[in-house]
C-alpha cells in the first residue's frame, strides 16, 4: 500500500485538485481557496483540510 502525503506544494494541490497553473494556485491560496498552513517561509496545503473543504462546500453570495 503507497503512502498518500499528508500535505502538497501549493502548485501541486492547485493541479490536482482544480487543474490550476502554478500562479494561479497561488492566487488561490492567497484569497484563502486552498487551505494552507506555514511550515518557517514553506506553505503546504494540507490534504485533510483540502478534502473537508470540498466534502462541504459553501454555497456563493450573489
């Protein structure tokens, strides 16, 4: 059985989760998107916070 990491790049959860380029992920992750955490000067995305967050999705403000 693989291991599945507990945390991604910001440019790799971007991709993988929402086929984002590399700025674009960042962006994301800077409007508070993607779930991040600082790890010194490394941002990581981690992958329980992720699932969660698209397990129960906010519904929009017009």
């Amino acid at each position: 059985m693989a291991e599945h990491p507990l945390t991604l790049s910001v440019p790799e959860a971007g991709k993988r989760y929402f086929d984002l380029s590399r700025n674009a992920s960042y962006a994301a992750a800077a409007r508070g998107d993607i779930p991040t955490i600082k790890i010194g000067k490394l941002l990581r995305v981690p992958v329980r916070a992720l699932d969660q967050m698209l397990e129960q999705p906010k519904a929009e403000v017009a």
